[in-house]
C-alpha cells in the first residue's frame, strides 16, 4: 500500500469513530440532529457494494456498543450484555461454553 497506506487504512476508522461520537452526541438535546449526518459518514466508511459487507450480526454488536456506550476498556465479563448480543459473541468467537 505503501503512501496509500494512511488514507486507504486510517481514514474509514477515522469515519466510523466520527459516526460514534455522532451518534453520542445526538443523545445530548443541544446536539439531537447531529445523528442526521449518519448515513453520509456511513457511506464514506462503509466497503464498497463489491467487497464483503457487514452482517446484521455485525451490525447489531456496533449498536449495542454505541448504546452501551461505547465502552473502550472494559471486559465483556463487566458488561451487562443482552442475550442476542451473547449469543452473536458466542458464535463469532467460539466461547459458548464460557457463558453463562
């Protein structure tokens, strides 16, 4: 990737923690439209049509995880997860038998 490296890696990182600190924002009511813009960041971070998209799994836990929050350092085993969100974390990494 060489040059490219920073703008074809950093950049839709860049667009997907601007869509989190959006959507967080928009919770506060002086800033309840910011979550507006959503959609448009989304589609600049998002592959394109040709490349393997997010699932509805994959789109469930970015949820939850905004409106959990967006907790950065804490375990799974400190957060209160709802059993979908378990149940998609099993699957993805294989742990069913760790959880409860």
């Amino acid at each position: 990737m060489g040059r490219l490296h920073p703008l074809l890696v950093h950049l839709p990182i860049g667009m997907i923690v601007l869509l989190a600190m959006l959507e967080l924002a928009a919770r506060i009511p002086r800033f309840k439209n910011a979550g507006a813009s959503a959609g448009f960041i989304l589609a600049f971070a998002m592959p394109p049509a040709s490349q393997p998209q997010p699932t509805a799994d994959d789109l469930a836990l970015l949820r939850w995880w905004i409106d959990a929050g967006a907790p950065e350092i804490k375990t799974v085993a400190e957060l209160k997860l709802p059993e979908n969100i378990l149940k998609i974390i099993a699957a993805r990494f294989d742990i069913s038998a760790a959880l409860p």
